[in-house]
C-alpha cells in the first residue's frame, strides 16, 4: 500500500481486506467487517507473543500509539 493513503482510506481498505477473506476463504458469509482501530506498535519485538496471547483468546497489554486520535 502506498505511504500517501491517509489512515481513512487504509482503514476502509483493511476492513475490505478482512471482509473479503472471511467470505472468500473462511466461508463465515455471517461476518462483515465495518469498523477497526489501527496502532503503530512501539516495541515490534513483541508482536509475535500478542498475537500467541490475542489467538488464545487471553488478555493483551499493548504498549502503542493511536494512529488516528480524530475517532476517540
């Protein structure tokens, strides 16, 4: 994706992104998604272990940075 995307338009085109996956791959046709928060992570080192703890379905501490601070 190119850098110029304001984070609006990389919003909408994740949430397409996601949808089209569900639909198409995971065949949910139940799902749409139509809203999502982005975050810049401050430590990548940690990714890999949020995404073990968020797929587990455990509580997640996220040392971030919103990306959009117009939506809160």
């Amino acid at each position: 994706m190119s850098k110029c995307l304001t984070i609006e338009l990389l919003e909408k085109k994740i949430c397409r992104l996601l949808s089209g996956y569900l639909y198409m791959v995971l065949k949910n046709k139940s799902v749409i998604v139509s809203s999502i928060r982005l975050w810049r992570a401050n430590n990548l080192d940690e990714l890999a272990g949020l995404d073990s703890n968020y797929t587990n379905y455990t509580s997640v501490k996220v040392d971030a940075t919103v990306l959009n601070i117009s939506k809160i």
